[in-house]
C-alpha cells in the first residue's frame, strides 16, 4: 500500500538542481517516494554488494554503463561517499537538471561528502517517518493519541500492518549491528543500546551528558560521542533554548527529544496503549511526538524548521516551543490532558509579560479534540496540530 506524502511538491521543486538529496532515517520511505516520483530513472541501490563493488572498483564504468536519457537514484549512497566526486564532474559536464537523486541514512557521514563535492550543486530534503497530517490525509491516523504513541509514524506501521512489537525492536538491532558498527568503533553493542534506553527516559528534558554517562558507565566524551550519532542517524534531536534578547535570564541547555515515539516506547518498553496511557512517561512522550511533527510540517514544505523552547535559569518560566517567524515568535505549550483546564495558559500569560506579546498569538496544544479561541491564546486538538505551520505561515502572509 502507497501513502500520499506531502514532501512530494517540494522534492519536485527541488529536481532543477542538477542533483538531489533525500536524507532520513531507514525505513521513513525515501526508496518508495523517489522511485513513485522519478519512475523513468534508473534506480541503483549502494546495500547491494555487486552494485557497491562495481561502483567502488571502477566508477567511471559504473556510470557509462547506467547513462541513460532520464536520471539515476543513488540509493543509500554513504555506502561509498567518494561516489559523489564522480556525481560532481558528470553534473558539471552534462548540466541535467534531477538527473541525480542521491539518498542515505547517515548524515554523520554524509554531510562531509557533500560539502567536499556538491556544493552549491545539490537541492536537500529531510524525509522522516509520517506526520500527523500525513496519516490523516490517508486515513491512518489512531483516533487514540495513545496508540499512535505507541505505533510511532514509521511507514511499515501502516503499510505493511506490522505490529510495534514487531517493528521496532528489529529496527533498534539492526540499526546497532549494521550503522553503528560503520559509525563508530563500539567494543559492546549492548552497553549503546543502553544508551539508547537512557536516552529515552530523558525524552523531553534537558540534556545532562554526565548524568547518561554515569548511568550509562561511559566517559562524557564517548556518551558525547554517541548522542551525535544518534542525531545523525535522525534518531533524536536536541531541541534548542532561545536566549537572543535575554542575556543571562535563560537557560542555555538543549531538550532531549525522539522523532519517533513508537522507537521511544520501545525502548522503554511500553508495549501497548494501555500501558502508554499509565506511564510516568506520557507527557513527555506526548511533547516529543507534537515538536516532532513540527520539524516534519516544515521539512516536508523543504524549509529549515526554527524551533526552539524557553525555559528561565530558575526553571520557573517554561515554554515547550517557540516558533521564530523572524518578526515574531510564536508561543506554543503542549499539554497531553484531554480535559481543558484553566491553567494550561499560564505560560503563555508568564511569557506575555516577559516578551511583551499579545497572548493570542500563542498556542496550546493539547490531547484532546476541540479547538478554541481565548483570550489567554489558542488551544487546538492535537489531530489539528498537524496543520499548524501553513496556518501560521498563511496568517504571516
């Protein structure tokens, strides 16, 4: 079963680069949107051991032999990243706007290549797993916020009926067997995917490398170390303070958070709704899949997403994310209740007063379904959050 992805007008967009990157995690549908799109390109993919031996071997006839009069797919190129130097000279010669569609998994890696060759000559996108609007527009979205918490946004999920429990702990092995073991130098792959399961009792709370390396029995610098490569391979992201205006006032110590909540449920083992819905870690989890979905919103509109939170140095005054919009930022608190209470504005009325603001520009989103204009600011059923950044960017206009 195809699902309709929203990325698709901007990668379009981005085809009159002479080559274009689709990076993202394994398994968040960049093979099957590539080749939906590009369907006369022919499509090669760098896992397959003869295709990479020819490639590594002799490149020069690895691309006379696939030249073609549509394009080529690259797929999971940082196998062999020195393929792109290749990329560049065909790309300079022939001028073929998309004929290269390059895609990959490890940014750790394949950042470097690119700056080293296709600068100024590649047009990038992030794929990550579905977005809330994504599964409505198809018709996949759970009713309950607890079940897609648990389920996560992984494409396999929905199109191929497979079970969490299923899905993800295969996904976290091979992920640690195969990428990690090409990333980084790891005497024992338990103790990183103990770091992995550290991490996500941290979901959604301010970074602390010493307390995970602690817990975890690793020095600072390797638990350092590791937390970029998890970024890198769009497992996490470190969500981070807003501190310009504010001098000293601020915090300035990133968040913590998963792009995938059914990942993070499997490593903490809630296995089911049920026990989603009991967990200590719910809200939490809830934050991460609402500011999770906020970076999809804009990389699926082939933006940058400019997010951050706000928290004082006393920890009193806490905004979950603020949306810099350049002229104005935008407030937005994220409650996991389903009952709307009184107090869920108080940090956009502290913030009011602090920025200087009106407070019904901001936001509350919430784990209910009603959407409500106050005095106090917005608050909007998580279902809607799916569609909040083209309502913002539609009211900026």
């Amino acid at each position: 079963m195809f699902l309709e992805r929203k990325i698709k007008k901007a990668l379009l967009r981005y085809a009159k680069f002479p080559v274009v990157g689709i990076f993202g995690p394994r398994q968040s549908g960049k093979t099957t949107l590539v080749k939906s799109i590009f369907k006369n390109h022919k499509y090669l993919n760098f896992e397959d051991p003869e295709t990479r031996e020819l490639a590594v071997s002799d490149p020069k006839r690895f691309f006379d032999i696939y030249e073609n009069d549509y394009g080529i797919i690259l797929d999971e190129f940082q196998y062999i990243p020195h393929i792109l130097s290749y990329v560049q000279l065909i790309a300079d010669e022939k001028d073929r706007p998309g004929y290269f569609v390059v895609t990959g998994s490890q940014n750790f890696l394949m950042n470097e290549a690119i700056t080293q060759s296709l600068a100024g000559r590649i047009g990038i996108l992030t794929l990550l797993p579905f977005s809330i609007s994504e599964l409505a527009f198809n018709n996949q979205l759970p009713q309950s916020v607890d079940e897609l918490l648990c389920k996560g946004s992984y494409p396999r999920i929905f199109t191929s009926q497979f079970e969490p429990e299923e899905l993800y702990p295969s996904y976290i092995h091979s992920y640690v067997e195969r990428d990690i073991r090409q990333l980084v130098n790891v005497e024992n792959l338990r103790t990183f995917q103990k770091f992995m399961q550290l991490c996500a009792g941290r979901i959604g709370q301010l970074l602390n490398i010493s307390d995970i390396a602690t817990n975890c029995g690793i020095n600072n610098r390797t638990a350092d170390k590791w937390l970029s490569i998890l970024q890198a391979s769009y497992i996490i992201f470190l969500l981070q303070p807003f501190h310009e205006n504010f001098n000293k006032r601020v915090t300035k110590t990133p968040k913590i958070y998963f792009y995938d909540t059914g990942l993070a449920c499997s490593l903490l083992e809630l296995k089911n709704p049920e026990t989603v819905a009991l967990s200590p870690f719910r809200g939490h989890l809830f934050e991460s899949l609402i500011i999770a979905d906020f970076y999809k919103q804009y990389y699926n509109r082939g933006t940058k997403a400019p997010l951050y939170f706000w928290r004082d140095k006393n920890g009193l005054i806490e905004v979950d994310c603020l949306i810099n919009q350049g002229n104005t930022l935008v407030p937005i608190e994220v409650k996991s209740g389903q009952t709307i209470v009184t107090n869920y504005f108080d940090s956009l009325t502290k913030w009011k007063s602090i920025a200087q603001t009106s407070p019904e520009d901001g936001y509350v989103i919430y784990g209910g379904n009603e959407t409500q204009k106050r005095s106090q600011g917005t608050i909007m059923g998580w279902q809607l959050s799916g569609d909040l950044i083209e309502h913002l960017e539609k009211n900026d206009e």
